[in-house]
C-alpha cells in the first residue's frame, strides 16, 4: 500500500463514517453500525474503494488491544467487591442459558459440535460499547443502574479474555504436554512481571513527572504496547497483555486520567477496526447464514432482557430497574466480533459459523440500539427529552 493509498484510505474511511454516524444518529442506531455498513460498501464486495484489507485489519488490531487495555484499566477491584455476590449469581446463570440457547440453535442448523460450542460461548456476552455509551454519564458514576451494567460487563470481560487464551491454545495445531503446561504457566507469570513493573517503574515514573501531561501519554502506550509484545513472545496473544497490562494500572491514582486520554486514540483504531470488519465479511456468505442468524438475533433480543430481568428480581432490585438493565444489556458483544474473527484465523470453526456469528451480532446492535434509544435516557437520543449527558 502506498502513501497516496494510505491517504486516501483513511480519508474515505473517516470522511465517510462521519457522513453516515450521523445518518445511524437520525435513525437512532449505533455508530458501531454505520462503521461496518461503510466497510461492506467501501470494499472489496461493495464499490472496491478501498482493496488492502491486510493493512486496514492490522491497523483495526491496535484498536482492540487500546479497547481491552482501557476495559483493563476501568477494572477496579473495588468496585467489583461492592457488587461482587450479586453481579457473579447474575452473570453465571445468564451466560449459561444464553450458551445453553445458542449451542442448540446452531445444532440445529447443523453446524459441528465445536462450532455449536463457540457460537454458544459468545452469546454470553453484552456490548461493553453500547451498554456504556447509551448509558448517562450521571448513571454511571452515580447510580445503581451504572454499578449493576459495568459489575456484569466486567466479569464477562473476564469470560471472554479466557475463551481468547483457550483460543490460543486450540491455535496450535500439536501442543504438548510440556507446550500446555507453559502456556497456562505463562499467563500467571506475565501478570507477576506486569505487577513488579507497575510497581516499581511505571508508577514511579508516572508519580515523578505527573504534571508533564505528553509524558503520562507516552508511557501509557508504551506499557500497553510493551506488555502486548511480551505477552506475545510468551506465546499469549497481544489482546490478552493489554488487558493485563491495563489491570495492573488499575489501582493506581493516574488509572483514570490514562482511560480518560486515550479514549481518542482508542475510538481512532475502532473505527478501523469495524470497517475492516464490514470490508472482510464476504456478502456471498450471508445468503447462508441469514435465516439462523435471524433466529439467534431474535432469541437473544427476546431472551436477554427476560433473563437479566428474572435473575435482578430474584436479588431484590426494584422492577423498573431490573427491566431496564436487561433491556440494555439485550445484544451480543464487539467480544463477539473479535472471538468470530481469532477463531476463524485460527481456524477453530468454518467460515460459515464465523459469519453466523457476526451477522448475529450486527442485528443485535441494530435492534438493541433503536430500542434503548427510544425507551431510557441516552447522551446521543434524537428525543431531547430522553437526551441525558
């Protein structure tokens, strides 16, 4: 690709997702949404604008390991403890019905064991972006709804980072007993040395030049990128040492003005991320994986808030708290997205349950998005009276 390429590319990519964020913000849709759509009509099977899809899909891969770095960094021991018993029954009994549903569902349709297993591994989880970003500000940092929504998406995160690491290990074709017993050895050592070196390095140089603001930005993506690497050469995966690496900076004072700063250039990398993801997905495949993917989405749609719902009744919340919250969490997850594409690379299911996967999720979005959006209270609501910053 070349410079004029490169150019071109981004400009196209970012020129036209703003056309079309704000087309998706008049629909009341995601923004997520209007960066796939964009991907598929910019390429290779909608106009061809843009060919080189290695280069956009490697840049899209910086911006989930920024994503699970931050989702690192905003997990705080605290505030998990406060919510603990009761966001651990809640998640538990949820992700084993919504794998349970649908493993069944892709049986059903015929797909392989492991395949079934997969697709039912994932839609366990809830968008971290979209649960967060419909979410007001006021609810996040200040009311139940907001500790509730980020206690139940912090331990799927934990889910989803051990399906990455199991990934992993299917990854590799012949792995022995020696290979495997490394490779779980390695993921408790890379936490240690990420530790010693937040201790003993990183915090005291955040705590020595605090006031340099270009410096604290540089370190950040320094240690992110620094441990991502490690974690790599270790046999892990980049993703799962930006996660690590954002943990062990959780507890620190600087945490959240690091989340707060790299928020930009996280969005930046996402953005790329899903428009190489709309430019990947081969629309031939669709006409195959439609009718399952309708009937996942539309379960999922139907069974995620009922069952968010009966589990926050059991624990005592109040019913319109409960009914919201399972409203919002009601789709699949960007987790999902990212599992579909590793699993397919690493060749762990076919193409045709890869899709399955991402088509499930895009309805999801589309669906989940248009409901919250004309129900509760979102910073980005078209009505100015459900508008809340």
């Amino acid at each position: 690709m070349n410079g004029d390429s490169v150019v071109f590319s981004i400009f196209l990519i970012f020129t036209g997702a703003a056309v079309l964020a704000g087309i998706a913000l008049y629909a009341r849709q995601s923004m997520l949404v209007a960066y796939i759509l964009l991907g598929v009509l910019a390429g290779p099977w909608g106009f061809r604008l843009v060919t080189d899809a290695t280069t956009i899909q490697g840049i899209g891969h910086v911006g989930i390991i920024f994503l699970l770095y931050l989702l690192g960094l905003n997990l705080h021991p605290q505030k998990l403890l406060t919510m603990l018993r009761e966001a651990l029954m809640v998640t538990i009994l949820s992700s084993l019905v919504f794998a349970v549903v649908g493993a069944l569902i892709a049986l059903a349709f015929g797909f392989q064991v492991l395949e079934s297993a997969l697709i039912g591994a994932v839609m366990m989880f809830s968008s971290t972006i979209i649960g967060l970003k419909l979410l007001p500000t006021t609810a996040l940092h200040h009311r139940h709804t907001g500790e509730i929504i980020i206690s139940v998406l912090l331990l799927q995160d934990i889910i989803a980072i051990l399906i990455l690491l199991l990934l992993n290990g299917l990854a590799r074709e012949s792995l022995s007993l020696h290979e495997a017993l490394l490779l779980l050895m390695s993921l408790p050592t890379l936490a240690l040395i990420a530790w010693i070196g937040e201790r003993f390095v990183i915090l005291r140089l955040i705590q020595r030049f605090d006031t340099i603001q270009e410096f604290v930005f540089l370190t950040a993506i320094g240690w992110c990128l620094g441990i991502a690497t490690l974690a790599h050469a270790m046999g892990l995966s980049y993703e799962m040492g930006a996660f690590i690496a954002g943990v062990a900076l959780a507890t620190s004072p600087i945490a959240t003005f690091i989340a707060e700063s790299l928020k930009p250039l996280r969005d930046f990398f996402l953005i790329m991320f899903f428009f190489s993801l709309g430019a990947g997905f081969a629309m031939p495949m669709l006409s195959q994986v439609l009718l399952p993917a309708v009937v996942l989405a539309v379960s999922m749609l139907a069974l995620k808030p009922f069952v968010f719902r009966y589990l926050l009744l059991r624990e005592e919340e109040p019913e319109r708290l409960s009914r919201e919250i399972g409203v919002r969490l009601g789709q699949v997850s960007e987790f999902s997205l990212l599992i579909a594409v590793l699993a397919l690379n690493a060749g762990v299911i076919g193409q045709q349950a890869s899709y399955l996967i991402q088509a499930t999720t895009l309805l999801t979005f589309v669906v989940s998005s248009y409901v919250i959006m004309m129900r509760y209270p979102t910073p980005i609501a078209v009505n100015e009276q459900l508008r809340r910053d």
